[in-house]
C-alpha cells in the first residue's frame, strides 16, 4: 500500500523529506533555498513583518486571482501579472517555514516556472528579481488599461446622434443576419430530412 502511494507523488525530494524541517538546507537545491526580500513599496501592508504573515497574505492574494477569479483572469491581465508576484512570495516565504510539506512546494515551483515562462524569467532567477519584474509589469499594465478605459469613455462621449443611429442600425442589420442564418440552418435541413424521408 505505502509502495503504491509512494509512486502516486509527483514530486522528487518529497520521496525523501515530508517537511522542510527534515531536509537539511545543505542538501536543497538553490531553488529551495528562502531569500530574504525587500518587496516592492505596496505589496504588503507595513504591519505585516513577520515572514508567515506574508506568506498568509500572499497565499489570499494567489487564491483570490487564480483560484477564485479565474474566469477573468483575460479581463484583468494587469491584475494577474501583479499577482504572480504574490505567487514569488508565497513559494519563497514557505521556504522560510520548517513545517512546510515538500510535496506542496515541488507543486507551487512547477507552477511557478510556468508563470515565468510568460515573461521570459529564468527559471533560475532569484525570487526577489522575479517578484521586481511582475510587479513593475503589473503597474506598467495598470497605468496602459487606466489609459484605455479613458480613451473610450472620451470616444462614447463624442458620438453624435447621427453616428449612434448608424450604429443602432447596423447592430440591428447584423442580428437581422444572423437570425436569417440561423433559419436559413434551419430550412436547409428540414429539406434535407424531407428528401431523406421521401426516399424511403
């Protein structure tokens, strides 16, 4: 039974170690290793200090956008690029954290080096220098969706009676369309069922 667990894992080191505690660093690839981070200015509340209050933050945060708010992660891919800096620190802080499962840490770098993949990050990167670059790229994303949300509240203001009623009727044409498609669907395989009945 525990033979059959064992090849279930899909993990390395966890054949070997269940928590952190029992995997001594000396024998941890550099990947596993906790780094001490300045995080950028806004991405934890000054109160929390403490490396588990951040890992508990940044845990929420992952949750939240990837778990909870994946359907929209396309809408909000500013959002999502910030918080895969959140996903940085909370691989990292639970490296910090002696009761850690080894099993659930190889899961979240293998996750981890797939969201890097995105943004052409090594995967041997340093934490810190992965969290910068979701961050800064984030903030950049933000400013740009903030620009064009603008923009298109400038371009709805602007419209002119004339060119609303166009375009009222041109949103009318186009289901007009498609709802002769739809028939014309519909017709042409009645047909096809008629002649299909008339033969037999």
């Amino acid at each position: 039974m525990e033979a059959a667990e064992e090849k279930k894992k899909d993990c390395i080191y966890c054949k070997k170690y269940e928590k952190l505690s029992d995997w001594p660093e000396s024998e941890r690839p550099a990947a596993f290793i906790y780094e001490k981070i300045d995080y950028p200015e806004g991405m934890f509340h000054e109160s929390l200090i403490k490396s588990k209050q951040k890992q508990g933050e940044a845990g929420k945060k992952v949750y939240q956008r990837f778990v909870k708010g994946k359907s929209s992660l396309n809408k909000y891919q500013h959002h999502m690029i910030r918080d895969m800096a959140y996903f940085e620190a909370l691989f990292n802080e639970m490296l910090n954290d002696k009761k850690a499962k080894v099993e659930t840490l190889e899961g979240l770098k293998k996750g981890r080096e797939a969201m890097r993949m995105s943004l052409n990050i090594s995967p041997k990167a340093k934490s810190s220098e992965a969290v910068l670059k979701f961050w800064a790229t984030g903030k950049m994303l933000y400013a740009a969706h903030k620009k064009n949300k603008k923009k298109k509240k400038k371009k709805a203001k602007q419209l002119t009676p004339e060119i609303a009623e166009r375009a009222a009727v041109l949103a009318n044409l186009k289901k007009q369309i498609a709802t002769a498609k739809v028939n014309a669907q519909r017709a042409a395989t009645i047909k096809a069922q008629e002649k299909i009945e008339g033969e037999n």
